[in-house]
C-alpha cells in the first residue's frame, strides 16, 4: 500500500485515514481569536502596507529577541535568504555550501544570484549539515556556508562556527524549521553572519508568508534594505550614509513583508513558548518510549541544544534491525490509522535541476550549467544523506496532543513493527 506523500505546507495536525484505528490526537489549532482581532483592527486602520507600526515593533521584538542589531521583515523565507546572501555579495562566480538534504530554498536564492551551489553531506543521525564534509567543500570561490536547522534540531555550531573563524568564511543560519531553538544558550539565527527565518503558513510562527532576517552586520543589513525595501529604506532607519544616494528606492525590488501576516506572526510569537514546550514534551516523551522498539531510534541532538519550532518529528529506522523495509513499515503505520511518513524532501542532487544542471539564464549561462564547467551530481555523492533519506521516518508531530497520544503512538509503533515481520 503506497505511503500518503507528506505534504510539507499543509499543518501536520493528526488526520485520521479511511478506516483509521486511531482517535484524533491534536487539539492544536493554528488560529485563534488573537490573530483574527489583530487583523480586524489593522485592516480598519488602514494598516496594509509598507513599515507599519505594527511592523517595526516586531522587527524590534525580533531583534531582541534574537539578540541580533538587525530583524528585517521580508515576504518570505525565500526573500530572507536572498536578501541574506545579497547582503553577503554572493554573486556570479561564488560558491555556496548547504547541506544536500534541505528544502531547496535554502539554496535557490544564492541561484538565482548566480553562485554556484556545492552541496555538502548530512550527518546520519542528526540529519544536520556534516561540517567535516562543508570544510572539504571549501574553494577559493567559497563565498558562504549555510547551516540549516532541519526540523528544529540543530547543527553542530561550535564546528561550523570555527570553520567560519578559521577561514574567514560565513556561515548563516536558515531557522525556518527552529524557531526559537538554541544552542548553548544561544538563540539560533543569532550565531552566524546572519539568521533567516520562514513564517510561511506551517511554520511554529506563521504569518501565512512572511519572513525575517537578522544580522550584527550593518553592510550586510543595509544592503539587504537596498535589495528588497523598495520605498522603505526611509523607514529603516540606515545607520550609515553608505547607500543614502540609493534612497529611498534602493535597487527597485520589493521583498516587504505583509503587515497583516507580521499582525498574525505577532500573536503567534507570543505563542510560541507555549507551543514549544507542547512540542518538546510530546516529542521527547514518544523518544524516550522508542528503546525497546528494535530498529527505532531518535534522532542524535548535539550537546547543548535546546530544540524549537519542531517543523517534523524525524525518526531513524533500521529496517535491517527491524526486519521491515521502510517503506513498509510506513505502509503498515499508515494502514493502522498512524500518519507516518518518508522523507519529505528531496536530496538536492537527485533533483534534474543539480543532477544534470539546468541553463537558468538561457544561452548557456548560469552557475550550473555545463557549458560553465558544472559537473552535476550522482548516486553516491553523498552516502550519509542518501542512507539518511532511506531509513528516517517522519511521525504526526502534535501540538496540542491528547494526553494518552503519545501512549497510542508508541502502541502502535511497537504493535505494527511485530505484525509487520515476515
Ligand atoms: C528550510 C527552509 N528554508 C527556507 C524555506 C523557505 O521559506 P518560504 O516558504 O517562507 O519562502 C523553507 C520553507 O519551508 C524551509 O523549510
């Protein structure tokens, strides 16, 4: 029986399928009464466009929050990273280094920017960029390393922030699937040159679209203000005089986000020590009852890391273990009412658009087409990310969870991996 594709922007509240075994196991629901009223009175105000008030006091909530100088508001996880990376000045003939399990992104603005990207392998068991393998994929052409928290775990930073102290290289942070995950005490999107965040519709801080990026560094702030802050860069507040000639239309490319999604991602934010604490306590208590499950195992958590924003519940299976392919496994789950999934998104180099390369500007121009000496990818490129893609499986990760659900899952885990053995 197939598996039901795991759809990435739908909200993973538990669904019962046909002829489900299991009761309804999340009572979370995404909007509620603030976020309606917020939008009621914006939308009376005539609050809906441009550097709102309700927009800059929640670039300085970000801010503070993050502990960074800088929060820039953009219209979605995408234009943060582009404005990330345009802030950096990747451009034509750079190289960026992401982890090759992502969503793509991560790594599509740095693209569409020019540079090329160099994708770099997955630690098995955490799921998260390797940065023994990033360093190997260092050039001269390197012009930055993008670190994902996948999922709400988070990377090694302590090696990725040496690799960027050691070689002068920066590293920056996609939190789209951590919001408000540390590490050693340190707020992520607050470790790396710069942080960036999706506040698309599933995230743990949801403008419906929206985003938000962060940075210590005034150059690479200012120029994001150039790139995407049409008619806004009045009111940003530029702290130097370095591009005032460009004001206040800056490059005439408008990233601004939504004030009616920042009114929503507002309510939301101040809902997220609650939602997180929901989050962490399900997930953990179904972790910790996975041990004597042959063949479950949880992800691997760095030393220091404090989890956040949980996007996907991630669980390593060994099907050698087990006795059970996982796709079957999966199956049987599915089957018995448990709306558990594969691996939701691609290995980057599987995709045509890097496997094979793709003339994105026509004419035989464009960082990743063959004519400008890209090689593409293969099978086996990136073993820990193809053995990761294979055996992780995704479980329901609730909100608001009954309090037997972690009970039910764990029954049902252990129930369908003993009648699934041949
Ligand atoms: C890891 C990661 N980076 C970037 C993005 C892009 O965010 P958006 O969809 O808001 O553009 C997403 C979206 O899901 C994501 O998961």
């Amino acid at each position: 029986m197939p598996h039901d594709k795991y759809d990435p922007f739908k909200p993973r509240a538990f669904v019962q399928t046909a002829g489900a075994a299991l009761p309804e196991l999340d009572r979370w629901r995404q909007i509620t009464d603030e976020e309606v009223a917020i939008v009621a009175e914006m939308t009376a105000r005539n609050e809906l466009s441009g550097g709102t008030p309700v927009v800059r006091a929640f670039e300085d909530r970000w801010r503070d929050w993050i502990g960074s100088r800088y929060a820039l508001t953009v219209m979605n996880g995408t234009s943060a990273l582009y404005s990330a990376y345009f802030g950096l000045g990747v451009g034509p003939g750079d190289e960026v280094i992401c982890p090759v399990n992502t969503w793509i992104c991560t790594i599509a603005p740095a693209l569409l920017l020019g540079a090329r990207p160099v994708f770099c392998d997955v630690d098995p068991d955490s799921l998260m960029i390797d940065p023994k393998d990033a360093r190997a994929k260092i050039t001269d052409r390197t012009r930055c390393i993008c670190a994902v928290h996948l999922w709400g775990n988070v990377c090694d930073m302590d090696a990725l922030l040496r690799i960027g102290e050691e070689t002068g290289i920066p590293v920056i942070e996609d939190c789209s699937h951590a919001h408000g995950a540390r590490y050693r005490g340190r707020m992520c999107g607050g470790m790396g040159k710069a942080g960036c965040w999706s506040l698309q519709g599933s995230k743990a801080v949801s403008a419906g679209e929206g985003g938000v990026l962060t940075t210590d560094d005034t150059d690479l702030f200012e120029r994001a203000c150039l790139v995407g802050q049409v008619n806004r860069i009045a009111g940003i507040d530029l702290v130097s005089t370095r591009y005032a000639e460009h004001q206040p239309l800056g490059l005439g490319m408008k990233f601004r986000a939504h004030p009616l999604g920042i009114g929503i991602a507002a309510a939301q934010l101040d809902k997220l020590p609650e939602l997180n604490h929901r989050r962490r306590e399900f997930i953990e208590s179904v972790e910790a009852g996975l041990s004597p499950i042959p063949g479950l195992r949880p992800v691997k958590v760095y030393e220091g890391v404090e989890r956040g924003g949980f996007y996907g519940f991630p669980v390593i299976h060994e099907p050698g273990v087990m006795g059970v392919p996982t796709e079957a496994y999966v199956a049987a789950l599915n089957a018995r009412g448990l709306q558990a999934t594969l691996s939701p998104y691609p290995n980057l180099h599987d995709l045509p658009l890097f496997a094979k390369g793709f003339d994105i500007f026509t004419r035989n121009r464009g960082p990743v087409c063959a004519s400008e000496g890209y090689r593409g990818y293969r099978q086996g490129d990136f073993p820990n990310a193809e053995l990761a893609q294979r055996r992780t499986l995704f479980l329901p990760r609730l909100s608001d969870p009954i309090p037997e659900a972690a009970a039910i899952i764990l029954d049902t885990l252990r129930w369908v991996a003993r009648a699934s053995r041949p």
